[in-house]
C-alpha cells in the first residue's frame, strides 16, 4: 500500500524559512515524479512545484519562482520542498502527490494518484 506522509510545516515570521518533508512507504519514490501542492482557505488548489521521475524536469508555480527548491534523497525515499523568504500569501496546508505511472516529465494536476495527508504553514508575526 502506497502511502505519503508530509513534515515540517509550521509556524513561520514572514521572510523565514521551512523545509517540507515527503516520505514514500509502498513505492520508491525516486522512480516517481513527485509535485507539491497547496490549498489555502476558500481557494482552490494549485501546483506549487514538481520534479520528474529523472530528476531532469524541475517546475514552480510563479509565485514559488527563486524562493522554491524541489529535491530528493533517494537514499531516505524522501522528497523535500525547501521554502525561503515565505510570506502570508504562502499560507496553506501542502501536499505532496505521486503519480502510478512513471513519467520522466511532471505530470498534470489530474494525472497524480497518491497523495499525502497534509501539513500546514502558517506564516505570521
């Protein structure tokens, strides 16, 4: 049974920093792309970021452009959002999601068929 658990949300002042943790149980997650996802209340969910199964294909969403780092340790079977310079806008609960197939591109939204139950970051003085 494939299961992703999401760590290291919080709270955070803005301009901090947090490192988002996905750890994969039921599947190597290095065969596997591996996006982020964020919902923030009353709003929709959007892709934050997301990294192919090669580790060739690297995407940010706009607002995540320069301050997101997508990465992971296959060692650990771990994937890692690393997230500087965080403002309220960034405030959300965030998922990480993996796909069944494996597919050396990042997949779209409606193609990723695991996700994790969620952690939430809250950005405030």
């Amino acid at each position: 049974q494939v299961q992703l658990v999401e760590s290291g949300g919080g709270l955070v002042q803005p301009g901090g920093s947090l490192r988002l943790s996905c750890v994969g149980s039921g599947l190597t997650l290095d065969d596997y792309a591996v996006g982020w996802f964020r919902q923030a209340p009353g709003k929709k969910r959007e892709g934050v970021s997301c990294i192919s199964s090669t580790d060739r294909v690297t995407r940010y969403a706009d607002s995540a452009e320069g301050r997101f780092t997508i990465s992971r340790d296959k060692y650990k079977n771990t994937g890692y959002l690393q997230m500087n310079s965080l403002n309220p806008e960034d405030q959300a609960v965030y998922y990480c999601a993996t796909p069944r197939l494996k597919y050396g591109r990042c997949p779209s939204p409606d193609e990723y068929d695991y996700w994790g139950q969620g952690t939430q970051v809250t950005v405030s003085s």
